[in-house]
C-alpha cells in the first residue's frame, strides 16, 4: 500500500475491494476460501483502513457493503490527499 500511495498522483485515490467485508468473521464461501490465506486473514473489521493510514492515504473510509451470494463485499476508498 505504501508503494501505491508513493506512485499515486496527487487528488487521486486507491479503491479496494473486499471479500468480507467489516465484520470480525468471514461469512460465505468466497470470504472463507480467500481469507484462509495468512496474508488475509486479519482483513475484517477497521484493519483495512489502519492499514491504508499507514501506507499515508488520506481519509480512508469504507464507502459501501452488501451482502451477495458469495458472502460480503466491502468498499474502501483512500485519497492521496
């Protein structure tokens, strides 16, 4: 993440979306299936946006969720301020 604020240009933004969504435990197939991964499985919840303050975006926010057939989907936006 760090590296894509680094190359982002100035007013832009990073949109991220993600199979989970803001709960604490994965819901659905999908969800379950690619939070498995260990590079994934403390998505849920605000880790998205910590980890967005970090990398230095400005403001990230989850803009919207729903719930599909295949679990939630979340959507994240972080600026480049």
């Amino acid at each position: 993440l760090r590296e894509v604020r680094r190359v982002l240009a100035p007013g832009g933004a990073l949109h991220l979306l993600d199979f989970g969504g803001p709960e604490s435990v994965p819901r659905g197939f999908l969800a379950r299936w690619l939070h498995a991964s260990h590079r994934l499985r403390d998505n849920f919840g605000d880790r998205l946006p910590a980890l967005l303050t970090e990398a230095g975006f400005a403001e990230p926010r989850m803009v919207d969720h729903r719930a599909t057939i295949l679990g939630h989907i979340a959507y994240f936006r972080g600026a480049a301020g």
